[in-house]
C-alpha cells in the first residue's frame, strides 16, 4: 500500500488513478501514522511552494515527512512536491523542508531554444530525459520515452543526486535522488506509458523493501 500525502494539491485523484491504472493499492491521506504504516510515499503537487509550506505546517506534515525519509520510507516527489523538498524556494523567497541540498530557481522570462525561438515561461508540454546516472527508478524506461511537464520553477542540488535533466531554454536537472528518496519535475501520472512505468519501478522497488524489512525482524525474532 502507497500513501498519496493529502496537502490540498490539485493532482491527488490523478495520482491515485494512475496507481489504480496499475493495480497499486493506495490511500490518499494526511495522517502521519498512516503514512507510517505505508509501504512508501508520494508527495505530490502543484501551485505556489510558499502556500504548500503553510498548508504543510498547519496539517502538522512537516516533521513527519522528515522523520519518514529519515528513517528511510521509500519516497518520491512529484512537480512542486520534488521542488519543495529542497532548502529554498525562489518563490516568494521560502525556506522549504531542507531533505536534500539545493534551490528552486525561477526560469528566467526571455528564454531562448538552442535555434532562438523563444521557449514561453512556463515549460507546459511533452519532453526528454537525458539520463546522466543510472537509477531503479527509471529501469525499462528508453530514451526517446517523454514526459509531461508543467512548471516555471527548476531545481538545482548537489551534482552527484541527480538522476537526469532535460532541455527547456537551458538544461535542467528534472529526476533527482538516491535509492528509495527520489523526485521527478514532470507528472508521472499524466504521462503515459513511461510515466506508468515509473511509478510500478517505484512500488516494485517498495514492496522489495518492505518484504526485506520482515525478512529482518523475523530473523531478529
């Protein structure tokens, strides 16, 4: 079982017909012991970083949502909820959760393509990965495979986190993380095949980790 984390993002049910579309079982909430008890965590989102910081620290969220990838909960962030869990935000100039290094810078207005036309703010639309370290999380996943993706917002972090960058006016980097921490700038849940993909390389890689875990306290017992 996934636990979809509820913080009002508009992309919650999309989320959770994605993972239905694939027959993972899922729950859509807020309470911090049932993210507990989940096998992992999505974190998705969409709008503003500093009004989903708010909704975070009202709900009570935050801490629990750095205990769980503390404690190493399977976690992968989506759009804003990848944004986020850097240590700023460029919008509005807010401290975000701080669970791994970096910014999220704002595109600059008068983007260009590497053939000059103009590349409109915000990137909205069907787009590349170029894989720079191999990770679980894209396995099966080629290269001509393309995701959807809306945002006016990049992330830049540590050099040796990221996964993959795409192009859009300038390069950046679009998966970052390590095994069983990662985020993703694009919607999964809206892109097809490759994003549907994605998300049963997640759950596989949950479920192996979960039946590792009871492998372990069984032996311990």
């Amino acid at each position: 079982m996934l636990a979809i984390v509820d913080y009002g993002a508009g992309n919650l049910t999309s989320v959770r017909r994605a993972l239905e579309h694939c027959g993972i079982p899922s729950i859509v909430t807020a309470r911090p012991e049932a993210l507990e008890a989940a096998q992992g965590v999505i974190f998705p989102g969409v709008g503003a970083a500093a009004q989903a910081m708010s909704v975070l620290r009202a709900a009570g969220l935050e801490a629990p949502l750095r205990s769980l990838v503390a404690a190493g909960r399977p976690f992968l962030g989506i759009c804003l909820g990848c944004q986020i869990l850097l240590e700023r935000s460029e919008e509005g100039g807010v401290p975000t959760l701080g669970l791994a290094p970096g910014i999220c810078r704002r595109f600059p207005p008068d983007m260009r393509e590497e053939d000059g036309t103009r590349a409109p703010v915000p990137h909205m639309g069907w787009n590349r990965l170029r894989v720079v370290r191999p990770s679980r999380l894209l396995d099966g996943i080629g290269p001509d495979a393309e995701f959807y993706f809306v945002h006016g917002y990049y992330v830049e972090t540590a050099p040796e986190l990221e996964i993959a960058r795409t192009r859009y006016g300038r390069e950046f980097c679009s998966v970052f993380g390590r095994d069983g921490f990662w985020a993703v700038q694009f919607h999964p849940e809206k892109s097809g095949r490759p994003g549907l993909a994605l998300l049963e390389n997640f759950y596989g890689y949950c479920r192996e980790e979960a039946a590792h875990a009871l492998e372990t306290r069984h032996c311990l017992s």
